[in-house]
C-alpha cells in the first residue's frame, strides 16, 4: 500500500525527466511532452515552421504544405524525429505523385523563430535538416 503512494510522485519525475531529455536531444518543444518548460520559453509550434523543397531530376522547387498534411507537419515541427519527417516527407512525394509531378527527394528544414531578450527582434534559427529519398 505504501508503494503505491509513491507512484504518482514516481511517474511524475519520470515524465519530467523524459521531457528534459527530448528536449535536449530530439529539439522537442518545451511546451510538448508534459509542458513542464512552457512558461519558460516561446518554442512551441506557432514559432516553428517547416520549409519543403522537392527535388527530381528536372525540377528543384520549394512548396507549400497541403491542408491535409497540417497536422503531420506540425507533429514535425514540435518534434523533428526521423520517424516525423519520414512521414510528412513520404506524404509530401505521395502528393506530388498524385498530381503527376516528379519527386525524387524531398528536403524538410524545420525552423524556429527566436526572440533577442533586449530588443526582442524576432530572428529564425534553423533546428533540423532532413532529406528524404523518395522510391
């Protein structure tokens, strides 16, 4: 009976932790993953954005996100895992494919907007860089 008392506070610091950890290491948002951090920062996902640029061989343009691919990106910006954006880039080729556009590689570049503690002039700090080779 006694354990089980400890295990809220147990979870609790175990939840904290992760997020620290992901913070650090995967560029997860502060405000995500438990929001222990969001009210120390601006980082979370109205200052994050995704570029995508597509790539075949007579063709290299930047493009807009779809609509139905919003959410996918968003996931992305909050946590630019590898399994993220393979999934927002595989996404963006099946797109492409379906207006019959080539795509041989799609490069997403997450960003994060950044403010100067003074002036607080806003300036964007890329976060993350992945290619995705499409099949």
């Amino acid at each position: 009976m006694r354990s089980l008392c400890r295990l809220p506070p147990v979870l609790l610091l175990l939840t904290f932790a992760s997020q620290i950890v992901l913070v650090h290491t995967s560029a997860l948002t502060p405000w995500k993953g438990g929001g222990f951090g969001m009210f120390s920062t601006l980082d979370h996902g109205a200052h994050r954005r995704v570029t995508v640029v597509v790539d075949a061989p007579d063709r290299s343009e930047a493009v807009a996100i779809a609509p139905s691919l919003e959410e996918a990106e968003a996931r992305a910006a909050n946590c630019p895992t590898d399994r993220l954006l393979t999934a927002l880039a595989a996404g963006i080729a099946a797109r492409e494919r379906r207006y019959d556009r080539p795509v041989s590689s799609v490069t997403l570049t997450v960003w994060r907007t950044e403010f100067e503690p003074v002036t607080l002039r806003a300036s964007d700090r890329m976060l993350r860089t992945f290619r995705y080779r499409a099949q």
